[in-house]
C-alpha cells in the first residue's frame, strides 16, 4: 500500500527504517486539545501516569522542566526555541531550518561537529527538527554525559561561530534535503504545494523547507542576525529527562545558563493575522513522475489552542487512523478507488490547516478518477457529520490514543517530547498530562459541529496533482547556484 | 560490562557529577570547555524467560514493569528465501493476507471486522515478513493483552485466505509498485539486489507478472507446510510476569498440533553476482539520482561467527551513524547529499553490505567515487583508537536505546531467534563488541573488499547531467545502461529474456 502521509517536520538527520514509525502513527495525539473534559467524559481503564515534572523559570527568562525518570541510564537533553519557518525572513523561506542546521557547527568553544563528539560518539544521539512555530533540539546520552549536554547547549545559545565555508557546505545539504524530499519523492511536490494552498496571507504559506533560489540568497548575515534575534533565554525551553538529582540538575543548570543575559531588545512576534477563506479555488499540479494521480482538499483550521481543536483532531483519527477507519474502509477497501486516503489536522500556534487527501488507482485517466474521489471524500466527511457515530468507533479512538501516549511514554525522550509540545503550543508543559483526557471527552455532538463549521461550510482550496504531459519541465531539471 | 571512554583528547575521565554533586571547584568558573563525564553505567539486559510448549512452540517473556503496555509478538520461520524466483512476492503476500479473514470461534471474520477487533484493542494488526520470518504483532494495554493474543493466534493459525482479498492485495501491491517505480531509492535497491544475488534465494524481486502468477493455492499450501508450532515464537515484552505469559502461551497456542507434512525446502542463497560492476538506470524526470555501493559481507555460517562483530564494527566505522567515514566525506565535508546510510543482510550461505545516498545529477559519479574510495580505503586506513571507540560506544548505545522500549526488545529477540541464534548473544553483544581491534577491522576490509568486490549502481535523469553518466560508465567496462521502463526482475537477470 502507498504510504502518504504529509512530513511536516524536517530534521537533522535523514530518518532510516520504520524505528520512528509507532511515534508517527497518530502524530496529533502529542500535539493538542483544548476543551475541558466533558460530563460524558468515560474514565480509560488504565490510566495515564503523569509526568511528574517540576518547572522554574531563571532570572533571565529561560523556562527549566525537569522530568525524572528513576532507573533509566539514557538522559534527553532538549532546547524548544520558538522561533520556527514562520519566523523566515521575507525573501528566505526555508532560513529557520538552514539556521537549525548550522547549529551544530562551530561555536566559540567547540569545534565543528562537537555535538557528534559528545553524543553520538559515547552511545548517544542528538537530532533536531523545524517545524512552523518551533525549532527544537533533542540529544539522549548515557545518563553520565547529562551535565556535557548542558554545558554545550548552553555554549551554543550564546556563542555561535559561523564561517562561509561551512555554511555553503550546510546549505547545499539543506538544497539537498529539499531535493530528495519534494523532488525526488513520488508525492512531495503535492505536500510542498499545500501551505501555500491554505495559507493566504500568514507566513505559513510559505514551506518550511522552503525554496532552492531563497536558500541561495541567504547569508552569513543572516545567520548571525538570527541566532541575535531568536536564540536567547527568554525565547527558550530547556527540557531534562532521566534519572538524576534535582538539587545537582538546578546546580549544573544555573551555573551553565544562569549567566546568559537576557537581550533587552523585544523578540519579534509574527503578528498577521489569517482571513477567514472568501471563494473556493482549484489548482491543478502538473508534475513528471506522477505515477497515480492524487487530490488534496485544503481547508483553514483553528489554531492549536482553540477549543474546537480536540474535536477536530479525534474527527481526523475516526476518518483516518487505521484500517479500520471510515475513509479507508470505503475508499481503500470496499470501492477500491484510492491507494490511500486520509484527513490530516494540522494546527499550528496562529493558525491552522485541514487537508482530506487521495491517490488514486492504476489502469484509469486521472480527469476520470479525480472527481469520483473528491465526492468520496467529500461524502465520507459528510456521512461522519451529518450520520450516526456508533459508541464503539468512539471506544476505539479513544483506547488508540491511550495505547499511543503510553507508548510515547516508555523513554526519556517520548517523555521531553510530549512536555515541549504541551509547552509550546498550551505555554504549559503540564497541559501534556491533560492533552488525553481532552482528547477522550470529546463527544460525536462535538465532532459533527466542528466539521460542519471548519469544513462542511467552510470554502476550500482543491489540488489535483497529475502527471505532466510533454517533457520534463524546467522545475524539474537540477537547480542552477550549486557549490 | 560496558566501557564508556573519553574521546575528547585530553579531557580527564574523573569525578561523578550530576548523580553525586556539582562540579568540584577547581574548575567551577571554567566554562570553556565541558565538565568531564560522570562514572558509566552498566548496560543490562533485563532477564528473559525462554520456555518451549511441548509442541515445539518457543515462548520467551521479558517482564519490564511501570507502564501498563505490552508487546506481543508471534514470529513464524518462514519468509522470502522459500518464494520460487517466478512467484517472488509469495510469502508476503501470505503476511498480508493473515490480517484479512480469520475464523474466530467458529465463525469466519471478513477483513472490516478483524481490522475493528483489532484497532478497538488500541493497536493496528501489524504483519509482515521478512527473508526467513514472518510476523504479527500488536502493542496494547494490559488488560488487552489476553483479547490481543486470541486474535494474533486466530489470524496465525486460521487465516481465510480468501480469493477476493487476494484479489484486492495484488492489485495494490501492483499499485504501490508503480509508486516505486517514481523513486530512485527503491529502483536503486531493487537493482542491487538482483545484481548481487543473481537468481539465488536472494535475489527474489516482486514484479507485476510475480504478483500476477500467485494464486490462492500457492498462499493455502505456503501456509499448511510453513507455519508450523516448531518453528514459531511468541513473544511477550513489557507488563506480564514470565508465569502468566508461559500460561496464555498455552491457553492459545498449546492445542496446535505438529505438521505432518515435509517442511518447505529453500533454494540455494549462495550470491550469483550479475556480470556488470556498475548498473545505471535511467528515469526520466526524477529530481535526484539514487547511488548505492555494494559489497560482500559475513553470513551466518558457523565459519564467519568469529568475525560478526568485526564485520558490524567495519560497517560501523563506514557508515554507523551522522559521524562515520561515509557521511563525513559525502555530507559534512561536501555537502553533497542530506545524509548516506548503510545496511548489512546476514544469510546461510552469504551476506552484502550496501551503502546508499541520494545527490544532485551532477554530483552522482562523485559521490559513487567518493564511497568506493572509503570501502576500498578501510584496508589501508584502519580506524584510529579514538575513531574506532567513538564508532563502538555508537553500536552500544543504539544496542542500548532498543532496550528503552517493549517493542525495542522484541525486535532483538525475534531477529536472532529468526536467524536460529541464542538470546544468550544479547548479555555478549556489548563486550564482544568493545573486543574488536582496529587492526581486525582492517584485515576484515583487505580480505572481504577488494576492487573487484564491490558492485554500483546509479539511478538517475541520464539528460539532466549526460556527462556524469558518461563519465560513471567510462570508468568501469562492465558497465550496463538500462531504461528504468525496460527494467525486468521477472527472469533471472535485470531485463526481459529476449532483451539480453
């Protein structure tokens, strides 16, 4: 089967094997939720542990969450920024992730690459990924190297170095991502075309990945103005997981970043504010190597932290998490019309986006599969708002999102993880222990408004992305400006 | 036990921070350089509970309390090494198909149903096989874990295997196998695998006309002479006690009796490398060409058991992880590529190593010369102490992380179990691992990968940078071109019959 599923987030790393996979299955879970539990709210049968985090804040802004862990050797180590694509200079899509990149350059007292030297070389691993409203940092060490991983976050924060040579070199990785993300991937110039789709006026629209011409144009200028501008204690999160002493953790923390100052000039904020759609729009993308024909159905979405986001999320798993859900099973299984089909929320800190998607079948012209499956989509959203929800198609969501949360949970960093999220989209990592039973109170009255509101009566953006006829055109062809 | 080392140069491996107190106050205003580490801390492999049924079912359990989540595994030995080359595809379709009809209690389940059962228990039905193995599995609640096994054991032992969803499975996999005819990684692969193994029992590769020949007798008969209650495992990882998992073991898999019937035989694995060296394929329109290095690597003969660990270090130091040799040439120093990867396939009669990277057209005979010149150069160029401990503590550390997680210990059971080796491997694997010298890893390279041993491949857009395609094929005599349209694993080569 055709695994679609849009990669929101870009990291460090190229991602190898499925090891990721169980964390990606329901990626909304760690995400959000925001009305309070409801009177028809059923207790899960086991329950959720807490994290039992302690937090404070240092004199010069910078937020500390402790998650102890006893018994475990591995430490995570992580520092959210919230700084993200959105933040991208005008004329620099994709700046926040090159920025990321070169993070793990040089810095006053380490030498290129010295995080690999202090986590990977002793069994440890670090990555990190852009996404719209965050940057986020994430090393896990033997537990023994814990105070290392402080001392050198600590060092970059304040003392980045950046040199021409390693930055022509890192933007050239980061063109090169970009290639094999969205170029050389059967279905990522459809993902790359969404934002822009839903987006009209909020920097959103842009990729986070951004553009081979805007990378190009980048500076090191602009890598020093940003580290200025956004990589300061105030604007930053740092999370500790594992087994250690609080008294010796609040010690070592202080003395790496207690003597970071604060910037006295304010942080720039994105402050547009996205209109409401006013006309439905069709595109069609035409692409080389489009093997089956695909559709997008792109609607706006609340923001994170709106109440009608817990609906909407458990509406997206009721439509689309598993086999057994409602677009797969008549879709996919009963009228064998799509490779796969889904409904994604994908809600961000100022606002968001909704996206019903389908790749179609072999053997028939696109012009003749795509209209079937925009009504069939269109149709399975409106059976789930308009028809009966049974008890048990509840019942199951809800004990998919208990197993998933537990098993997020098993290590340091599923556990630093789901705390940063809270505290990045909530402004409390506490939230993350509320974020399930939000989740579970939401009722069917619950799921059929909001997507009569947010869809049903909701203008839309529909994307056909279909092979192209003539030659390869020149988007296709390899970008001019590499090294 | 393991041995964590300094590898910063000249930082004093002392005293004990976090877990004993702040640092001592010599250095306490030094912040140009990071604290030393503290005292390591062992690795260890929580106890397993190994038990057979008395009828030959394998039982291990790894009881890990503190969460209520369990993992439960059922692992058969059965795979693709015994699909016939003309109906490659076989045993993974018979995977597939378990999830899709099951008698339950008497009454056939259709695959809406089972698919229900399965996710209202809070896990998706996974399954899927590998060269020697196939499995099913499920994470849930503890609670669930009993409904959990009732359905892993009915899928295994009472699949439908009905015709229509036969059916309905080969034509998506002859879908999905158009997507991957769009992307130069899976052609790459495909490729490599055929021109490694030739005809062998590894050198299988589905194909539509593959799909097309499997009927649903060939699936019943694979299913009746393979999975067998010898030859399958169960496993049971996270919140169960070794009594309660031997119990439900034998409460849903003690009443399958032994098969009668002739076990499956398996075709020779001994790797029939294809006459080419290098193999460039051409798709039209692709954003980024595959490039993939292929060489010998140590199988699970008795023979190479002592050189295992040699073998996974040398890959180690290659291509085990964001600092080893491979990415530091391709990516960190010249930014040609987001990142190489590298695999190791371990077989009875062989195994290959393959290392893979997706570059710029123009840049794809580079990068093809650049990890040849890194496989070929380990024999010359072993790696230095402080290389060579960074790339073991690496191995030891991932070894590590996978113990973190139910799902992470299954995965080591069930692969040596699969390849019929002891769990007792687990408690050896980190001091067997630290064991390795430098100057093993090297003799390793000098005999294993010699010029002559190692394979290419390059897919990519032939126009969008001729003369890098040109100049890849210059290199090497042997070199075939191919259209990625004309490619053919049906036979035993990598094109049509009357083509060759």
């Amino acid at each position: 089967m055709v695994r679609m599923k849009p990669t929101f987030l870009l990291t460090r790393r190229r991602t190898l094997g499925g090891l990721a996979a169980t964390a990606a299955a329901l990626p909304w879970l760690a995400s959000r939720a925001a009305t309070p539990p409801g009177p028809g709210a059923r207790p899960a049968e086991v329950a959720l542990p807490s994290l039992g985090l302690r937090q404070r804040m240092l004199a010069n802004g910078l937020l500390v969450i402790a998650l102890p862990d006893r018994g475990t050797a591995t430490a995570s180590v992580q520092v959210w920024y919230r700084v993200g694509g959105k933040d991208d200079p005008a004329g620099r899509s994709g700046f926040a992730h090159l920025f990321e990149h070169m993070m793990f350059k040089r810095t006053r007292h380490m030498a290129a690459e010295m995080f690999d030297r202090l986590t990977e070389d002793v069994g440890g691993i670090n990555n990190a990924f852009t996404a719209e409203d965050v940057t986020a940092y994430q090393s896990e060490v033997p537990a023994n190297h814990l105070e290392r991983l402080l001392w050198a976050e600590a060092e970059r924060m304040q003392f980045l170095e950046v040199d021409q040579p390693s930055f022509d070199s890192e933007r050239a990785v980061v063109q090169e991502e970009l290639r094999q993300r969205v170029l050389a991937s059967p279905y990522g110039r459809l993902f790359h075309a969404l934002p822009g789709l839903a987006f009209e006026q909020h920097p959103y629209r842009r990729p986070v990945v951004g553009s081979i011409e805007d990378l190009n144009a980048a500076t090191l200028d602009d890598v020093k103005a940003f580290h200025r501008t956004y990589y300061r204690p105030d604007n930053a999160v740092l999370i500790v997981a594992g087994d250690f002493d609080d008294a010796a953790l609040d010690a070592a923390v202080d003395r790496y970043f207690g003597r970071i100052q604060r910037p006295e000039a304010p942080i720039p904020r994105v402050v547009v504010q996205e209109p409401p759609r006013e006309r439905d729009e069709r595109r069609t993308l035409a692409a080389p190597r489009v093997p089956l024909p695909a559709l997008a159905l792109v609607w706006k979405g609340p923001a994170a932290r709106d109440a009608d986001a817990a609906a909407l999320d458990v509406a997206s798993a009721l439509l689309s998490a598993g086999e057994s859900s409602r677009m797969n099973q008549a879709l996919v299984y009963r009228d064998r019309v799509a490779q796969a089909a889904g409904f994604q929320t994908q809600l961000n800190a100022d606002a968001g986006m909704l996206v019903a998607y389908a790749i179609g079948v072999g053997g028939a012209p696109a012009a003749r599969q795509l209209p079937a499956l925009e009504a069939a989509l269109l149709r399975e959203i409106g059976a789930l708002a308009e028809g009966p929800i049974a008890d048990a198609e509840f019942d199951k969501v809800r004990t998919q999102l208990l197993t998933a949360a537990l098993a997020e949970r098993q290590t340091p960093q599923g556990r630093a993880t789901a705390a940063g999220w809270a505290q990045m989209y909530y402004g409390d990592a506490r939230q993350a222990d509320q974020v399930l039973q939000r989740l579970q109170a939401v009722r069917a009255a619950d799921v059929q408004r909001v997507l009569r509101q947010h869809v049903l009566q909701a203008r839309r953006a529909t994307l056909h992305y279909v092979q192209e006829e003539a030659a390869p055109s020149p988007a296709s062809a390899p970008q001019k400006g590499r090294p | 036990m393991i041995r964590r080392r300094q590898l910063i140069a000249g930082l004093p491996a002392a005293a004990a921070l976090l877990a004993t107190g702040p640092a001592g106050a010599a250095t306490a205003d030094d912040l140009t350089a990071p604290p030393p580490a503290g005292p390591p801390r062992p690795v260890s492999v929580p106890p397993l509970h190994e038990s057979r049924l008395d009828n030959g079912v394998s039982v291990v359990v790894a009881p890990r309390h503190g969460l209520p989540l369990v993992s439960a595994w059922l692992l058969v030995r059965v795979g693709a090494e015994t699909d016939p080359l003309d109906r490659a595809g076989r045993a993974d379709m018979l995977a597939a198909l378990l999830t899709k009809g099951a008698e339950r209690s008497g009454r056939r389940v259709r695959a809406p149903e089972l698919a229900q059962q399965a996710e209202a228990l809070g896990g998706s039905l996974s399954a899927g096989s590998g060269w020697r193995s196939t499995s099913l599995g499920m994470t849930v609640t503890t609670p669930r874990l009993e409904p959990a096994l009732s359905l892993l054991t009915d899928v295994l032992r009472r699949p439908t295997l009905a015709a229509d969803e036969l059916d309905r499975l080969r034509v998506q996999a002859v879908d999905a196998l158009q997507v991957s005819n769009s992307d130069p990684g899976s052609i790459a692969s495909r490729v490599a695998r055929r021109l490694y193994w030739g005809a062998s029992a590894y050198g299988g590769v589905s194909t539509e006309q593959t799909l097309q020949r499997l009927q649903r007798d060939d699936l019943q008969a694979l299913h009746r002479q393979g999975y067998r209650p010898e030859d399958t495992l169960l496993v049971l990882s996270g919140d169960v006690s070794p009594a309660r998992g031997r119990a439900l073991a034998q409460q849903y898999l003690g009443d399958w009796r032994a098969s009668r019937i002739a076990p499956l035989a398996r075709r020779d694995g001994t790797p029939a490398p294809l006459a080419p060296r290098t193999v460039l394929v051409n798709l039209p329109g692709v954003g980024q060409s595959s490039v993939t290095v292929l060489a010998p690597f140590t199988s699970l003969s008795p023979d190479d058991a002592p050189e295992l660990r040699i073998a996974q270090v040398a890959n180690a130091v290659l291509g085990g992880g964001y600092s080893a040799r491979l990415n530091q040439e391709v990516r960190i120093r010249r930014g040609l590529s987001y990142g190489v990867g590298t695999s190791a396939e371990q077989h009875a009669e062989g195994g290959v190593w393959e290392a893979s990277a997706q570059t710029d057209h123009r840049n794809a005979a580079q990068v093809a010369e650049l990890l040849r010149a890194q496989v070929l150069g380990l024999a010359g160029t072993p790696p230095a102490a402080d290389e060579l401990a960074a790339r073991q503590a690496t191995l030891v550390g991932g070894f590590a992380r996978r113990l973190d997680t139910n799902a992470g210990i299954a995965s080591l059971i069930t692969t040596l179990w699969a390849g019929g080796r002891p769990l007792s491997e687990l408690n050896r694997f980190v001091p067997e691992v630290l064991a390795v010298k430098p100057g093993q890893v090297q003799d390793f390279a000098r005999r294993r990968w010699p010029a002559a041993a190692l394979r290419t491949v390059v897919v990519g857009d032939f126009s969008a940078a001729p003369e890098v395609f040109d100049q890849l094929a210059a290199a090497d005599p042997s070199t075939l071109r191919l259209q990625a349209s004309a490619l053919d694993f049906s036979g035993p080569g990598l094109q049509p019959a009357a083509a060759r």
